[in-house]
C-alpha cells in the first residue's frame, strides 16, 4: 500500500509527471510506477457523516431521557440501564462492522457517549463524589482503547479532546500523575495513526494547554511564561525534522505569535521590579518581531502575516480609541480589517498558484 496523501497532492503529482510524460521526461510505465506509490486519502465521507451525526443524536437522546428520569429509578437498575445500552451498542457495532461498516463506526461513537455519561450518572447516583477530572480521564482512556482496537482516527481525535476538558476542569497536584503518561500515549498515537496531520496538530495542541495550566499552577509570573512560550514557539518553528513539520511550524509561530502580542504591553513588562517604563521595551520588541515576522512573509508564508495584521489592530486600537471620535475610529478599523483580509486572501491565492506551478 502506498502513502497516503491528500486528492489535491495527488491530482498536483499526476499534473507534474503527465507533463514530464509529455516532455519525454518519462514513460507512461514509469508514471504508473510512480503514481503506484501514492494513495489518495479518503475525505469526509457523506454516509459516514450522516450516520455518525444520527447515532450521536440518538445518544443524546437516550442520554437526556435517562437523565431526566434519574431520581425516580433505583440505583442498581440505573446501572443495569447503562450496561445494557452500552452492551446492545457495542454489540451492535460488532455484528455491523462487516457488512455495514458505517452504521458500526456510528455505533462505536453512540457506545463512547454512553460510557462517558454513564460515568458521570452512576458517579452522581451513588455520591462517589469523585473529582471531574478523574471522571474525564476514564473516559479519554475509554476512547483511546476502542480507538487503538478499531484504528479509528475520530475516535483518537475525540480521545484529546476529553485530554483537554479533563486538564481545564481541575488541573491540580495529582493531575500530573495522569496528564503525563496521557500526553505520552497521544503523542505516541502519531506513530500508530500513520503520522496523520490532525493527530499531530491535536497532540501538539494540548501539549501548549498543559504548559500552560503547568506554569499558572506554580505561579510563575506572567512575562516568564510570555518569554518561555516565545522561546518555545520559535524552537518549534525552525527545528527542522520530519514529522509533519508544517504543523511543526505552524504550531510554533502561532505559539510565537500569542506570546509575542503579549509582550507588545507595556503593562506587562512593569510587572518585573526592575522597570519602570514597560513602553521602553515593549515598543522595541514589538518592532523587532515584526520585522522578523516580515522576513518569513517573504518566504511565502501566510501565518506570520496573519501575526502581523493582529499587531497593526493592537496598535491601531490602542493609539487612536481615545483620540478620534468613535465613529471614524471604527469606520478607519473596518477599512484596515478589510484591506488586510483582501491582502491575505490575495497572497494566499499566490501561495497557491505557486505550488502549483
């Protein structure tokens, strides 16, 4: 089997080495050979949405019904009611999955909602009392073992999901005991997902979410925290490798980026005790990294711009909101806005136009 890629890298590939065919570059059998190497990933399949989105419905549903009649069922038959919905839906999805493949992923996902509310519900209905957190945690385990078993990507993906509700909803002490080895388990899924662009966006993503909470909980001052998200970003962004490394990059500078505007405040320098004026150092950081956000523009990259156009906001508003009336303000902020989406969209279409050619 092939590497998979996307439809348009596919359709970009079969452009180049038709032209190469033309140009007697290559044969028609060379071109087959080629083309033999490469598997176009599937999309977003219409069924598959579909059936996913109704057995997410019917899940709800029962999950509402349940819940609103909680109090006037005893408990060990609310556990009975739980067990069997969660047994008649994953044995369901396992009678389907070769014949109808679709309706048995759809019921794998009706089966992880049942198992997540049912946590919550038998947690409330015998007065475990136990910490949100914990509750979240099973349930992110929970997907991560069907997910693994049925190599099923959006199960994975909904797996970090939980990962984030379960760092927000009481990130304490003993979160790192769990957080730790689940950020090691999601990271590893990359290797086991075929290295897929969504789940290294995701692992990433919640890795910046667990740095973050990780800094707060030890009330470290807010400009170090700016200072070691900045140096971070940047490291993502310009240590090359080979694991998906636009996502890499995008990650970073878009890490880079947050940390970076926060430093365009004066009010955050002041907080260390050494300065006085934080504008001092503010205004120039602020032009240096723009001037450093401008030299990745000009290697046609459009995140840095986006970057960019959010500094030229955060200056606009706080240099002229208290000078001019409020309705020039906003009207002179709705032509800078437009102008520099048109100017994005337009270098993105060049962006385009470039790769393909």
């Amino acid at each position: 089997m092939g590497q998979k890629v996307s439809k348009r890298s596919f359709d970009l590939l079969d452009d180049v080495l038709t032209d190469a065919q033309d140009k007697a570059i290559i044969d028609s059998t060379q071109k087959k050979d080629v083309l033999a190497q490469v598997e176009v990933r599937k999309g977003l399949d219409f069924i598959r949405v579909l059936v996913s989105f109704g057995a997410i419905l019917i899940g709800l549903g029962v999950i509402l019904f349940i819940a609103g009649n909680w109090q006037a069922i005893s408990n060990p038959f609310k556990v009975v009611i739980i067990v069997t919905a969660l047994g008649l839906s994953m044995g369901a999805s396992y009678v389907t999955e070769k014949d109808r493949p679709l309706t048995s992923q759809a019921l794998l996902y009706l089966s992880v909602l049942i198992f997540g509310a049912g946590l919550f519900l038998i947690d409330l209905a015998y007065n475990f009392n136990l910490d949100p957190f914990v509750l979240n945690f099973v349930w992110a385990l929970a997907a991560l073992l069907l997910s693994s078993v049925y190599k099923d990507v959006i199960l994975f993906i909904f797996a970090h999901v939980l990962a984030f509700v379960f760092l927000v909803t009481g990130f304490e002490e003993n979160v790192f005991a769990y957080a730790i080895p689940l950020l090691g388990v999601l990271f590893a899924g990359n290797y086991y997902f075929g290295f897929r662009k969504i789940v290294t966006f995701g692992s990433l993503l919640l890795a910046q979410v667990f740095l973050l909470y990780t800094f707060d909980f030890f009330d470290l001052d807010p400009i170090y925290i700016s200072f070691i998200f900045l140096g971070e970003g940047l490291i993502l962004y310009n240590f090359k490798h080979q694991l998906n490394f636009e996502i890499f990059q995008f990650i970073g500078i878009a890490t880079a980026g947050v940390a970076a505007f926060s430093l365009t405040f004066r009010n955050l320098w002041e907080d260390l005790t050494f300065i006085d004026n934080g504008s001092f150092y503010a205004i120039p950081f602020s032009i240096a990294f723009t001037v450093y956000l401008f030299t990745l523009v000009s290697k046609k990259q459009i995140t840095p711009l986006i970057i960019i156009s959010a500094f030229i906001l955060r200056f606009y508003f706080d240099t002229f909101y208290e000078f001019l009336p409020r309705s020039l303000f906003f009207i002179l902020g709705g032509f800078i806005v437009l102008g520099m989406g048109i100017y994005i969209e337009r270098y993105r279409h060049e962006e385009v136009d470039d790769e393909a050619h």
